[in-house]
C-alpha cells in the first residue's frame, strides 16, 4: 500500500512541472524560477521507508529464528557440524547493519 501511494506520487511528479518559469519575451527565453513545492514527494518516500523498515525487522526476526539451534533443532547458524563453517552467520550480521 505505501509503495504504491509512493509510486503514484513519484510518478505524478516526474510527469508534471512545478516550475513557475519567468518568461523573457524580448530575450526570447525562458527562465526558471526553481519554484518547487516536493513536501508530498517527501512524504511518500519516507511512507514506503518507514513501511520497508517494518518489513525488514520481520524479515530479521524469522531469520534470527531459523538460524537458532534452540528454535530449530538443527545446527547453530546451519553451519555443517564438525567444519570451521559460519554457515549463515555473516548474512544474519550483514542483514542486522552497524552496532548502535
């Protein structure tokens, strides 16, 4: 839903022109004014960012999940027993970003 009220919105601008240009008839040109209004494109794409982010923290979560022992049954990280394998740790560590 986010994405696509952002998609609208986004599309709408590229197609349209908000510019207010100053026409110099005696010069013959066309001058713009930079008279942008984007307070509805910023709103769209912090709507679809702040949608994603909640897509991704569940993504995390059910990784976090399958990759447990305790949750599972399996191997820690599905890492093959007995091997100097990390199996799956690194992507769940890429996927959790920088420490805060």
């Amino acid at each position: 839903m986010a994405i696509n009220f952002a998609e609208k919105i986004i599309e709408t601008e590229i197609n349209s022109c908000s510019d207010n240009p100053i026409v110099d008839i005696a010069q013959k040109r066309m001058i713009s004014s930079g008279g942008y209004y984007c307070a509805h494109l910023t709103l769209a794409v912090e709507t679809a960012s702040r949608a994603l982010d909640q897509v991704v923290v569940t993504q995390l979560a059910r990784m976090s999940r399958l990759l447990s022992a305790h949750h599972t049954g399996l191997p820690p990280f599905l890492a093959w027993p007995g091997t100097n394998s990390n199996g799956f740790a690194p992507a769940r560590e890429n996927c959790r970003g920088p420490s805060r």
